[in-house]
C-alpha cells in the first residue's frame, strides 16, 4: 500500500499547469527574511471556474537535519465564479498566487503542494542555501 507521496503529481512548470512554481524574491541570508512566492498556472494559466479551479496552496520548509517540515501556510482559494445565479456568474475569482515570509538560520528545502479540484495533488520544490 502506498503512501500519500504517491498522490502527488509532478511536472515541469513551464509545460504543465498545474505545478505549483516557487520563486524566491529575496536573497537568503541566515535570520533574514525569506519572501517566496507559489503561482499555479505562472506559464500556462490554470483555469479558474466553478468548474475547475485551485483549491488551495500549501508551503513547507524542512531544514537539513531536521525530521520533519514546518508548514509556513496554508492558503485557500474560495472565489470560483459562482453565485446565487449559478456557475461563473459573480465575475468574482480568487488567483492562485500568494506570497509569503520567512526567516530560517538552516539551509534545506522549500516544498510547495496544490489541489486542482479535477486534477487532484501536485507539488514542487527547491533548495534554500543561505549566504
């Protein structure tokens, strides 16, 4: 029997939608702020309808050595075009982009993970060295 990691799905971001893309915005430095930013859909626009949409991001860190991940957030993504009306009639939509901060004094991995609602999982993640 598998494990959740085997729910997860991963791609290159530039030709599959529905990776989430990290980009780090600052310089990382030990103790200093750490600003990331997570966008599903940055080459390829995910679609965003009551139909099919993110659901939600959610960014961890794991520092070299350490067991386990620290969740920095969770974000969910709660406007998909519906309203009393029906599907796609609000013109109200959330975007699956957040960005987020965070200080760390250990090098390790930033880890991101999204939920398409007809897509399911995926995730994405990058190395964090300090200078």
């Amino acid at each position: 029997m598998g494990g959740m990691k085997d729910l997860f799905q991963e791609g290159d971001w530039s030709k599959e939608k529905h990776v989430p893309v990290i980009e780090i915005e600052s310089e990382c430095k030990s103790g200093e702020e750490i600003v990331v930013k997570v966008t599903v859909g940055k080459q390829l626009p995910h679609p965003n309808t009551t139909e099919h949409h993110i659901s939600w991001i959610a960014v961890y860190f794991k520092p070299q050595g350490d067991k386990f991940p620290y969740e920095l957030g969770r974000f969910e993504f709660l406007s998909h075009g519906s309203s009393v009306q029906g599907a796609n009639t609000s013109g109200v939509y959330s975007s699956p982009s957040v960005t987020l901060s965070f200080q760390t004094n250990k090098a390790g991995t930033l880890y991101a993970t999204s939920y398409c609602n007809i897509h399911g999982l995926w995730e994405n993640s990058v190395q964090i060295t300090l200078g």
